[in-house]
C-alpha cells in the first residue's frame, strides 16, 4: 500500500488519493472503483416508491391500518410471530408492485452489467437481487389475492433467502477463480 503512494508522490502527481479496502487508488482508479450502476439503481428505488405512492389509493391510511392491524401470533410453543388480524390485499399489491418493478430493473442492471463488462462479483451480487425481488412479487401477489395465508407467505420469504444462497454460493464456486 505505501509503496503505490510513495509511487505516486515520486513521480510528483498532484492527484488525490484514496484508501479503499486498504488499496491506496489515485483520483482516475477511484472513479472506477464506483459502482455507477448502484448509484442509478437508488434513484430508480425511489422513483418506484413514488410511483407506487401515487397509484394506490389512500396509500397512507392502508399502511397505517396494516401497521396497527399487526399483532404477535402464537405459532409453536413460546414462540410468537407478527401476523396481521385480517388481510391488506391493497397493502400487499402496492409492494408486490414495487417488488416486480424493482426485480425487472435488476435484470436491467445485470445486463448492464454484462455489456459493461464489469467484475464478475459485481454480477454475481446482481443475480441474488433478481431473484429476491422476483420471488417476493410473486409471494406478495400470491397473499393479495387470498391465495396463501400470512405465514405461507413469511415461508415463502425464507425459501428465496434460501435460494438466493444457494444461487450465490454456487456462481461463486463455478465462476471465482480461488488463489491459495
């Protein structure tokens, strides 16, 4: 590390420098290290939750009604979850919603990532994403619609977890390239 900067200073460079993860980057190799695509992904975040706000009715109140709705429920012994007492089929609509659109950007991004050529952990930590917003729209649309009960849905939260760790686990060991 100090011999980059010791480098750096020799050969009388006026640029700034940065440690990142102990790496000691000039201005030019900071600005690659960005993740660009990160930064464009929040501001769609919150362009979705916008939209979302505006298209569903009352958004507010139906959240509000749905927070004081929540109670602990008994599932085994000792052992208590929050459910809701009745159904927010307007609730789970409006963030199936902002799941479905927030996992087909993600494809955008992987793809993005893929004519950009940007580092393999870049696009294996886009995968895992892909999957979670997909499968958390589908649960959530599942619940909206009466199709399955609260804690099916919570189980279906923890199967795409589970997949999002397998799926990751497995690009790493198929694709990184292991230096003992």
């Amino acid at each position: 590390m100090n011999n980059v900067l010791l480098e750096a200073l020799k050969n009388g460079t006026d640029q700034l420098c940065y440690i990142i993860s102990g790496k000691v980057l000039l201005m030019a190799e900071w600005r690659k290290e960005r993740d660009w695509l990160s930064i464009v992904s929040f501001g769609f975040f919150l362009i979705i939750v916008g939209v979302i706000w505006l298209i569903t009715p009352d958004p507010y109140d139906e959240f509000v009604a749905f927070i004081k709705d929540l109670h602990l429920e008994n599932i085994t012994e000792n052992v208590y979850l929050p459910a809701p007492a009745s159904p927010h089929p307007v609730v789970y609509t409006a963030v199936a919603q902002f799941c479905l659109a927030f996992g087909v950007f993600h494809i955008i991004v992987l793809g993005l990532r893929i004519v950009f050529k940007e580092p393999l952990n870049r696009k294996s930590g886009t995968v895992p994403s892909v999957i979670f917003w997909l499968g958390a729209s589908y649960f959530l649309f599942a619940l909206a619609a009466g199709n399955i009960s609260w804690f099916a849905f919570l189980a279906g939260l923890i199967m795409i977890v589970g997949l999002m760790i397998v799926v990751s686990s497995l690009i790493k060991l198929l694709f990184f390239k292991y230096k003992p």
